[in-house]
C-alpha cells in the first residue's frame, strides 16, 4: 500500500483541497492482488487504489473509455516475422501504466483508507487518471501513443496497437495491450527503444518473451518459439469446478442431438458468457 502511494505522489496524481459546495466527490477503495509466475509459483503481493469511477456518468463526468488494444492475429504475424529474421523479442512492463493519463475533466475523490491526512472535508483533486475512473484506459493510451509518435514511431492502419518505426539501417515493431509491450526488430534497437521511453514512463524490461496476455512462449534450442496457455486452462477449469473432470479427445459427445427448444435454463448467464468468451480466447494458440 505505501509503495502506491509513493508511486502516487511521484506522479503528481492529485493535490489535496478543500470540497467545493454541491461537489460530491467519488469513493476509492483497496484492491489487494497476489502476482504468480506463468509456472503458478508465487511472485509478489500487490496493492492497487482503485478509484469508484461507476459514480460518473457519461457525456457529464467523462466523454471516451474506448482503448484499443492489439489483435491477436497481430501477434502472430510479427512473432512470426521476428523468428524469420532472427530477431529478439522483448517484454516491457509498465506499472501504474493509467496514473499517466492526463485528465481534462474536474474530478474529486475522498482520501485513501489509512492514508487520510487532515480534516473530513479536504478530498484529493485529481490530476491524473486513477485505475477505476471510466476514461482511464483512454487517457493512457493516448498519452503513449503520443509519446511513441514523438519518437518517430507510426501505427499502422490494419492494428492501432501495432506502431512501426523505419530509418535507413533499423527496423522496429512495438504491439501494445494496455500496458503489456513487445518491443522486436533488428540490431540491439529495442533496448535502445525502451531506454528512450524511460524518459518518459518508469518501465521495466523483463527481459526475452516468457509470458504475455495469459501465453506461454518457450524458446526451443532450434531457434524456434512453441506458444502455450496451460496455465490459462488450469485456471479456466478451476474457475469452473472442472479441474477433476477426465479429458476427452473431441470437445462434445458424437452422440448428443441438439435441438432447438428443449434446453436447459441456464442459471447464470454471465458463467456461460465468460466460458465462451475464455474458450474463443485460447484460439491465440
């Protein structure tokens, strides 16, 4: 919790004032989360403030949330391409990737639990996005690509998550998912790349590709790239209380009759939609 507060008050995120009259400002809560690696071994605790952002309301609080995020036929490609060419691919972390988004509208939140300093009235201005407002997403990835494009970056029209960057000897991808970055191309550019995003965002280089999005990448001693998503499976059966049930080698009985009307209720939609949705999400390998 202190570790993102001090993050906080590195980047400017809010500055403490006095409510204004008829202003009701938003709440804002903890959010503790454990981080595994991709082998599900332990790798660290984390905490997050997390704003109420369902409090706001659209076209009056905020106007855009949409953030684009890479395809994952985009991955494949360019995964693939570097493997042709030999390439490095690199993994960028940033974290706290929406404190950077500026924000436009006038927005107020009470204090953090256990971090209140001063009377009951002074509440935090915020500045910058805050993990939880509605617009946040939007706000950060505009704040980067602008940072990209100032770097000589371009993004492609086939993916606005896919930005190019040519000279006359260097050529470099970099695919953004909010704020998971691969970064490829030739000669040692990305690290290079990566120095010169620093200077912007706090970033963190994990180093070769291992684990982006829920997939497993292994680099075999040939030079190739084998992609997984055991450990997203495990996770989908155990959320499912199917982590026991026998494998079968095709995905329905050939003997089952499907029929039009004579189904079952389903009790909870929003099981169902998440199973499809999961299912249609391990098509990336």
């Amino acid at each position: 919790m202190q570790e993102e507060i001090n993050a906080l008050n590195t980047n400017n995120t809010w500055v403490l004032t006095t409510l204004p009259p008829g202003v009701q400002p938003i709440g804002c809560k903890w959010i503790f989360k454990i981080k595994y690696n991709p082998d599900g071994s332990f790798q660290r605790n984390k905490a997050r403030l997390v704003a109420n952002g369902f409090h706001k309301q659209l076209g009056f609080d905020y106007f855009e949330t949409f953030s684009p995020v890479i395809k994952p036929v985009t991955i494949r490609i360019i995964l693939t391409i570097a493997l042709q060419l030999n390439w490095s691919v690199n993994q960028i972390d940033k974290n706290n990737a929406f404190l950077y988004g500026d924000l436009e509208e006038s927005v107020y939140m009470v204090q953090p639990p256990r971090f209140e300093i001063g009377p009951s009235n002074v509440v935090c201005k915020l500045y910058k996005a805050l993990y939880g407002l509605q617009q946040a997403p939007s706000l950060w990835f505009h704040k980067l690509i602008a940072t990209l494009i100032s770097l000589g970056f371009s993004p492609t029209k086939s993916d606005t998550s896919l930005f190019l960057h040519f000279t006359n000897d260097t050529t470099l991808f970099v695919l953004i998912y909010v704020d998971d970055i691969l970064i490829t191309g030739n000669s040692t550019l990305p690290f290079n790349s990566s120095s010169n995003l620093n200077q912007h965002f706090a970033l963190k280089n994990l180093g070769s590709l291992q684990y982006f999005l829920g997939v497993e990448a292994h680099w075999t001693s040939d030079g190739g790239l084998h992609l997984s998503q055991t450990m997203y499976i495990l996770d989908l059966l155990q959320k499912t209380n199917m982590i026991s049930s026998k494998p079968q080698p095709t995905p329905m009985l050939s003997t089952s009759r499907l029929t039009k009307d004579v189904t079952t209720v389903v009790n909870d939609p929003s099981l169902y939609q998440f199973v499809v949705g999961s299912l249609q999400y391990l098509l990336i390998t």
